[in-house]
C-alpha cells in the first residue's frame, strides 16, 4: 500500500530536511476520510514517527482533502503565516524521487 511505504519515508524527509538546518517545520499526515483509509489508520499510525502529526479524519465532518483543494498523497506546504507556498501533486509527490525535497 502506497500510504505506508511515504508513512515509513516521512521521519526520513524530516531527518535529512532537519540535518539541513529546517528545524522549525511541523509535519503532519493527514488520513484520507475512506473507509478503506481509517480501517488502516492503526497500521499507519504505528509506521510514522512520533515527530509527525497524523490526524485522522472523522466520516461525519467536512473531508480536509476537500477544504484544502488537494488529493491523497498530495503534500501541502504552508509558510509560517498559514498561507500555502507549494502543492506537490503525484507523481512529483514520492518520497525519495527529489520533488519533495
């Protein structure tokens, strides 16, 4: 599955972006609101590191990837502010492939 190999990945970005003096960075998951998604939220909680946030959507509220006009896998960068400075789409969105970092 796609979401858990980029869940094992993210405590690698956030080492190696760390290592390169982004210190002050929040990371954080956000589950996709399928049943499917929040079946597997355990599996994928156990594989991301405690220095990332991974927020679990409820069925009942609003979906995040909706609100934020993004996608599953997709990555959303904010600067300080709160206002979004990238959105990484697939297939540029793979850890390890150079896009993200």
């Amino acid at each position: 599955l796609f979401c858990l190999v980029q869940a094992s990945r993210m405590d690698d970005l956030r080492q190696k972006l760390e290592d390169q003096g982004l210190k002050d960075v929040v990371y954080m998951v956000v589950n996709q609101q399928a049943e499917q998604a929040r079946r597997l939220h355990t599996m994928l909680a156990q594989r991301m590191s405690e220095n990332i946030t991974l927020y679990k959507q409820d069925e009942q509220q609003p979906d995040v990837w909706k609100t934020l006009s993004g996608q599953k896998d997709d990555f959303l960068i904010y600067d300080r502010c709160g206002r979004l400075t990238y959105h990484i789409s697939l297939p540029y969105s793979i850890i390890g492939h150079g896009h993200v970092e």
